[in-house]
C-alpha cells in the first residue's frame, strides 16, 4: 500500500502538468446536472415556485361568463399563468363557492386567498407541467445557447432566457375571455398570441395560435424578423428598450373579431372572424400605412408600443400607444392606416385598458416612482372622470372586472401582489391609505416564495469539514455535511436547507434592503458582511443562529493612526488569509481593498486594518451610480478580491451594474508580511500584473491554482464563466483554455470543496450549480490510435489503464500467452510492467500526444 501511495505522489505533478501542457485545445466543461435552489437546472426564477405566490405578475381577466366568475393571473416572471375556478365561500353558506357577493343569496363572498395561510389558491397553472416550475419554454437556463428553445403548446415565455436579472423582468400581458369561457393569451416572448378553449374543463394546452405558423416557432416576424406581414407578429425584438412597457395586449370586439395590440411592430391588427373560426390573417392595420411597415411615429396615423386595444359596441377602437403617452380612438368606418383622434394624452405609461358597457378603464405604470394610477372614464360625458384609484403600485396589463363590478390589480413592485377592491369604491381612492379587501399573495411579501429550498440572490459561499454555508442576501442558510462527505456527492438536487441564521425562520427577511453580501469562513467563524458591519457567526451554525458579534466598519482602527477611520463603508466582498488571523474586504463604493487583523480575543477595539490597496487613505462612501473612475494607479470600484493557493491578492475592479474600469489586478504575496508594523499603503504602480477589459466577479482557485471566473453581465458577453489553467503565466493578457457550458446571469461568486468540486453562485437566478473536480472534467485530446486494436498511438484512455494496471500488478513479468483482457506497458523492452514504465509511458505521451506510442502495448 505504501508503494502505491508514494506512486500517486510522483503522478500527481505528471497529471498537472498533462492538464497545463499547451499542446491542449480550448475545452468546455460539461453542464452541471447539480442543483441547489431550484427543482432542476432548467429554472432560473428566483424563490420556490408554488401555487399561492407569484413574482412580478402582470394581468388579470374575470371570465365573466361563468358563476362563480373564474380569475386568470398573469405570473410575469415565471411564464405561466395561475388560475382560480372561485375565491372564496359564502358567510352563508360554507359550502357556496364565490368570487362576487352576487354568488352568495342574502349573503357576503368571504374571500380565502391570501399567500400561504389563504384556504383559496390556485387550480390550474397554464403554461408550465406543474406549480414547481417556471423556466421559458422549458429551458429558463439557457441550455440550448446560443440559440432559444422552442415553444410548444404546453409553454409559455415571458422572461428572456438570457435576462441578467429576473427580479427586474418579466412581461405583462392584456389577456381576453370570450362568452364561452375561452381564453386568449398575447405569449409575449413567443410573439404569438394563443387560445385555451374553456381550460377548466378541458385542459391547459393551447389549441390555437396566431403570429406563427405552428405552435414550435417563436420568432419576432417569423421567418422573416424585419418584414412585418398581415399573418406575423412581434411583441418583443430585442431592442426594445429597458424601460419599455414589455406588454402586449388581445381583445375580442362583439362580433368575435380578434384584435391584437402588436408593440414591437407599432400597429394593432384585427383578425376577423368567419364563420365559426377566427382567420389567421389580419384585415386590418392601425398605426402602419401597410401590413409590412414596422416604423414608430408619432402623428395621429402612427403608433409607438401600443400595449392595449378594446372595442366598444359602437365599433370605436382605443388603443394605449404607450410610449407616445397617449390613448387613441378609431372611430368607423375604420381603414388601413388611417387616423386617429385623441382621447387621453400627458399620460406616463398607459399600459392598461378595461371596457365595462360604455365606461373605460385606463390605467398607467409610472405614475409617480413605482405607483400607477387608474381612471374611470366615460367617454359619452365628455371623458368625465368618474372613478380614480392612484398609488396602485406598478399595475399593467389587463384589469380584471367582475359581474358585480369589483376590481382586480396585479403589482409588480414592492408587494409582488394582486389586491381584490370590492366595488363600491370612492371617487378618488388613495390605494396606500385605504388598503384592498384581500390580497392574493401575502403573506409573506416577495417574489415567490421564500423557503428552505428557494434561494432569493445567492451571493457567497463558505464551505466547511461539515457545512455547505450560502449567503442569500435575505439571510444565510446551510447544509449539514457528515465527515469527510462533499456537498456535491451528499446532497441532492432541491435539497431543503437546514438550518438559516441571521433570521429567525426560513420566511423571515432582514428590513431595509441591508443584506448579507458574500461570506468566509476560517476554522472558528463564519465571517459576514452588510452594509457598513462586519458580522461574525461561531462555527458550526445551528438553526436560528444570530450573529456572535457585529462590528461598525467605520469604528475600526488603522495601524499606526489614532481614532477610528471614522468612514461608512458598503463591503462587497470578503477572503480569509488560511495562514494567520487577516481578513481581507472589497470596498468598491469607497474605492479600496483593505486588510483587517483579526485580535484571538475577538475584542472589537482590536480589530486593525493594516494595509490599504489602491491609493491613499479610504475615501468617504461614494454613493453616485456611476462615478467617473480617479486615477489609473488608483482602484476605481473594486467588486471583489481574491487569493490564490500562494496567496497572492487578485482585485476585480469592477463592480455593479457598469461601475468600474474592468481590470484584473494581482498583487504578488510577498507585498504584504505578516507582522508589519507600519500601515502598508499601495497604490496600482506596485502590481505585478494588471489585465484590462477583465470584466470579472470573484475568480476563484482550486488546489492546483487553476482558476475559474464569472464575468458582469451588463458589461460583458462572457456569461459562461472562464477557466484559465494558469493565472501566473507570465503574459500581457490572461488567455483562457475553457469555459464552463452553462449560461450564468451573473456568476458572482465561486467556490472551490477540499476535493476541488466546485460551485457557481448564479446571482439572480436563484440557483447554485455544483460541478466535479476541475482535474477530472477537462477532455484531452480525441484518440487517434486504439490500443485495444494494437494500433501504436496512446490517448488519455490509455494513460489511465496504464496507471490503473500498474496499481493492480506493480513489477510484475509481461506474459503475453494466457491473459485477454486490459493491458500492460512494457516501455524500456525488459518484458517488466514496473514504476519506470508508467512514468516514461505519460512523459511520453504529454510530449507527443497524438503521436507514436513507444515500447509495446500488450494484453495481460
């Protein structure tokens, strides 16, 4: 056994160095099938996905033609719609079912939703195979990058595959019921628009489509892009801007004509109806002179995003032409590009439109902040206003109106809500003093659902002998780990948390936005940060945990000054030095990098920064989003810092959104003693190595000081992070050998288990991907020659069986008459399979690796 032992020992460096030889071509490591935080690799929405919560919803439609009146919601960020056959019972009559109080005789509807303690959640889920899931057409990750997966009848998507942050995405939607209880849904990133006949009592896979051929394709103007036709639509194209409306909308006029407000293209189409079916092709164009012009204006025969349309009795058309602030009226006879009149005008954004008889509903997004506001109109008394709601906070998409007139809001800001206003309702209705009769998805607050199993924004990780710890910005949650087991081979994917500390409970949030950002841990502490404190939890954490202690950043002293720095700092980042009691910490809001002596007593007077990268001093807390960057020998906003297995200081100076000058900056160990006694003070002119246009997070080192990176996203098109084999390589720019195969949002933090597995926090997609030791995953070069065949080239196959053979049968005589099965390397000729063999035997073939083998391949 100690032969073998001492054998590993001499391979080692042999397959480091077959892995950094240059004779590699670049490569790419597998998808991760490992996930935390998401039922599988596919969902990318952050939080658990249930049947009483939603994230970021936009649209509600009563049907109304059934009692109790069904409700559809419009989950904007999960793809999918929720659906609710009633609300509630009867006060009456427990067994009543109700939406209205004209469901109950003589009697009140009790409303039962209300998140997770309501009795009343959602019955059906369209456009996704259960209420787990969320992802876009089944591939919310992005697996088939570069290109998007296809749509089916079963799938919706109204988040982008490559969004960089879901929390701030998503689409909305004005959605349509019919007489028969059919529903009519604008698919907003499909740019199509499809019906579900009667889902309740049918099912939930589409039936029919428009703006596509066939219910695979999802193309903006498919196959053509540019072009528009009377048969394509395009409700998202890419360009739209950031702060664009992202709504489509449908409605049904009392003939049973289809019309669909079509944003991307600046028009509204009409498709008519005949017969029993809807055609296909559009009759009709408002807001273009022609079905293949896509140009916006602004003159009264020209649209800009239209998001809603609705059509009175009387044949009148009004359209919310959102980004030119408007609502129009087309009134008959209607023709192709024809001119509108106003109606409204100095709006923000009208996003939504609600026909009850004669009265229109207009409501806008962005009223003031976040709020919207929402007009009554009736259009025959001089568009005297007749109801209005305001600070209904970011409300778009369709209103939904029941038959007794109650009214029915999505918010997608702060609430991350829908609100039932039971009708009647003052004039003028201050939303934020007088609140909803009910609310559907609170509590809790929040996009999703917080739980054990659910990450909000994976931020840091620290890995222990026993624990898998990971900062969730909301909280900190870990995994238990039996000794000597690895979070990657103990736990599985989904697998609930548990235990969470720096809250009370899994639900539990901390206020103000002032959240955990990334973590370390050493042998004693697990080390935190938030805002302006340093937070430290003893190790090992239990359930509930609160911190050990906390310390003001700006109350710490700096060696050799007196007083305290006296400067509010917003730390980002956060290493531990392996080698004594250091800690270094990321301020990119006050442009340095600093060094904090850690006292074994833990007192908090003790606690000394004594070196200070990046020019002099610390600098005040600069809040501006974007600050022009000082000089280039000073840091600029530096997001992370790093050590790598020699301990030299890797600085990312780029931090979020685009704030920074996207450099990678390694200063090497030997600036920074243990036991200096004055302040160490460096600027930029003492790096060894500064890499620009290096758009990175935290690199991150395996034990062999590989490294691996994710890369910002805003400023970046590298969103599959980097392996770069060796980071010291004396060269003008670090070149890459590899990248990881799946698309990350913003791979913000990685971190590398004693056995060298490593894990990618995907920032805001809710999701920490798990993958092998590096060593293992890296491909060598394909075989060209099969020794099984007796042909006399080696591949890596064979450098294994080689390895593998010696450790079953060291030293023993080659005989080549009886054995059948595996082989043996005779390299020097002496017809021995020893030590001397194997070694020559993979010298050889890191030298010439695709070229002849030496000495003889034999089977056993």
């Amino acid at each position: 056994m100690k032969k073998k032992i001492n054998f590993f020992y001499l391979l080692f460096p042999l397959i480091s160095l077959l892995l950094t030889s240059n004779t590699y071509a670049y490569f790419q490591l597998p998808f991760s099938n490992w996930v935390l935080g998401q039922p599988d690799v596919y969902q990318v929405t952050p939080g658990e996905k249930t049947n009483f919560k939603v994230a970021n919803p936009g649209g509600v439609i009563v049907d109304r033609s059934h009692h109790p009146n069904r409700v559809f919601i419009y989950d904007g960020m999960n793809s999918r719609i929720l659906g609710y056959r009633s609300l509630g019972h009867c006060q009456n009559n427990p067994h009543q079912e109700c939406t209205t109080d004209n469901d109950c005789y003589h009697s009140q509807c009790h409303l039962e939703v209300g998140g997770e303690d309501g009795r009343k959640k959602a019955d059906i889920v369209i456009g996704q195979p259960n209420f787990s899931t969320s992802a876009c057409n089944g591939d919310g990750s992005y697996h088939s990058y570069p290109y998007r997966a296809k749509a089916s009848r079963s799938s919706l998507c109204s988040l982008p595959q490559d969004q960089i942050s879901p929390l701030e995405g998503g689409s909305f939607a004005n959605m349509a019921v019919d007489s028969q209880g059919n529903l009519y849904v604008p698919d907003f990133l499909n740019n199509r628009v499809l019906k579900y006949n009667n889902p309740f009592e049918t099912d939930t896979i589409a039936d029919e489509v428009w703006g596509q051929t066939n219910f695979e394709n999802n193309d903006c103007n498919h196959p053509h892009s540019i072009l528009a036709t009377s048969s394509t639509l395009c409700f998202f194209d890419g360009i739209i801007s950031p702060s664009g409306p992202f709504t489509a909308g449908v409605t049904l006029d009392n003939k049973g004509n289809l019309w669909v407000a079509d944003p991307a293209n600046n028009r509204v189409l009409r498709f008519p109806k005949r017969g029993e079916n809807i055609s296909k092709t559009a009759d009709l164009v408002l807001g273009q002179p022609n079905f293949n012009s896509r140009r916006h204006g602004s003159a009264l025969n020209q649209l800009y995003t239209p998001t809603a349309v609705q059509v009175d009795d009387q044949g009148n058309v009004y359209v919310s032409d959102t980004d030119n602030k408007r609502i129009l009226v087309y009134r008959p006879p209607l023709s192709n590009g024809m001119a509108a009149t106003i109606f409204w005008q100095n709006l923000q954004k009208p996003t939504s439109l609600a026909l009850v008889g004669n009265q229109l509903w207009i409501g806008e997004s962005q009223w003031k902040d976040l709020a919207s506001q929402l007009f009554l109109i009736n259009p025959n008394d001089n568009n005297h206003i007749i109801k209005r709601l305001i600070n209904t906070t970011d409300t778009r998409g369709s209103l939904g109106i029941t038959d007794k007139g109650d009214l029915i809001l999505t918010a997608s800001g702060s609430q991350q809500d829908a609100f039932f206003f039971r009708a009647p309702f003052p004039s003028i209705w201050d939303v934020s003093r007088q609140p909803p009769t009910a609310y559907f998805f609170s509590p809790p607050s929040g996009h999703n659902y917080l739980s054990s199993r659910g990450f909000y924004s994976p931020r840091g990780i620290a890995i222990t002998s026993s624990q898998f710890i990971v900062s969730d910005g909301k909280r900190i949650m870990f995994w238990n780990l039996p000794p000597g087991e690895t979070a990657l081979n103990y736990l599985h994917t989904y697998q609930p948390a548990d235990g969470v500390v720096g809250v009370h409970n899994f639900n539990e949030v901390i206020l103000n936005n002032n959240h955990y950002l990334r973590i370390a841990a050493d042998k004693n502490n697990l080390w935190a940060l938030r805002d302006n404190l340093l937070v430290r939890f003893s190790l090992p954490l239990h359930n509930g945990q609160m911190p050990t202690q906390t310390i003001e950043m700006d109350k710490l002293k700096i060696l050799g000054k007196k007083g305290t720095v006296g400067v509010t700092m917003a730390p980002t980042a956060i290493v531990t030095d392996p080698r004594g009691n250091f800690l270094w910490i990321a301020l990119p809001y006050n442009y340095r990098v600093i060094r904090v002596r850690v006292p074994q007593d833990y007192q908090s007077d003790k606690y000394l920064i004594d070196t200070i990268i990046g020019g002099p001093g610390i600098p005040p807390w600069d809040k501006r989003w974007n600050p022009p960057c000082p000089e280039r020998r000073y840091l600029c906003s530096p997001g992370s810092v790093s050590l790598d297995k020699y301990y030299n200081v890797y600085i990312s100076d780029e931090y979020l959104e685009t704030r920074g000058n996207g450099r990678l900056i390694r200063f090497d160990d030997q600036l920074f003693p243990l036991d200096n006694k004055e302040l160490l003070n460096y600027d930029l002119t003492q790096a060894a190595k500064i890499y620009p246009h290096f758009y990175a997070w935290q690199p991150a080192f395996d034990s062999q000081n590989h490294m691996i990176s994710g890369f910002v996203g805003y400023v970046s098109s590298k969103q599959q992070p980097r392996v770069y084999l060796d980071p010291l390589k004396d060269s003008p720019s670090l070149q890459e050998d590899g990248k990881v195969k799946d698309y990350f949002s913003q791979a913000y933090t990685i971190a590398f288990d004693k056995a060298d597995n490593f894990y990618i926090a995907d920032l805001n997609r809710g999701r920490i991907l798990g993958y092998p030791s590096l060593l293992s995953l890296i491909p060598l070069p394909n075989k060209v020659g099969d020794t099984n065949n007796n042909q006399q080239t080696y591949d890596r196959g064979d450098v294994i069986c080689a390895i593998s053979a010696y450790l079953q049968h060291p030293g023993e005589p080659i005989d080549v008459s009886h054995s059948t099965n595996g082989k043996r390397y005779d390299v020097d000729n002496n017809n021995l399979f020893n030590r001397q063999d194997v070694i020559k035997f993979i010298i050889h073939y890191l030298l010439h690796p695709l070229n002849a083998a030496v000495g003889r391949c034999l089977p056993i």
